[in-house]
C-alpha cells in the first residue's frame, strides 16, 4: 500500500498475515481474524475493505471485486488514510492512498 503521509512524503506500507479466513455467506468476508484485514465482498461485487497499518492507521476503500474460492486479489484500489481517535471519531490522513494485494483463503 502506498499513501502520502501528514508531512506530504509517500509511505509504503506492506501487511502481511500468516492465515486468512474466508466465510461463503452473503456479504462474503475475506480477512484475519484479529481483522487487520476486513473485506466485505456483495453478490454484486461491491467491495468495502479496512487494513489496519497500526499506530492506529486504517486503509478504507469501497470498490468492486470479484472473490472466488481461493480469495481476492485488487491491484490499485484507491482509498483514504485514516487515524482512529479515542472515542470512535477517524480523522483523514490522506485521500491519496493506493492498495494492492490478495487475500488467500484456506484450500
């Protein structure tokens, strides 16, 4: 994932988790059960997705996208970097955000 930070400098980030969980249900979730990575996968292919990058950063992007059995995979999804508050409230970071990756699901 690539984003310009509150300085103005682009950050790269890579999260990478050891074991994915995949449900079949409609919304369909692909992700890690500690939800680093949360995708929400309709029918249609509307696509909501949130990775955590710690210090209290998320990624947040809606697309489209299509999973299959073994998972998803999206390549420049744009999205926005935000910072989680205290009581709930997410302040933006940066609306130039790029994510690229996959989601495997256990065979």
């Amino acid at each position: 994932m690539t984003y310009v930070d509150e300085s103005g400098e682009q950050q790269r980030v890579e999260v990478a988790v050891d074991s994915a969980q995949c449900d079949t249900e409609d919304p369909r979730r692909l992700g890690t059960a500690d939800e680093t990575i949360v995708m929400l996968v309709g029918s249609a292919g509307d696509t909501t997705m949130r990775v955590h990058l710690g210090d209290d950063l998320s990624f947040l992007a809606q697309t489209t996208a299509s999973a299959t059995r073994t998972g998803l995979e999206v390549a420049d999804v744009p999205g926005t970097i935000v910072r989680s508050g205290i009581s709930g409230t997410q302040t933006r970071i940066s609306s130039d955000a790029t994510l690229s990756g996959k989601v495997v699901c256990p065979g």
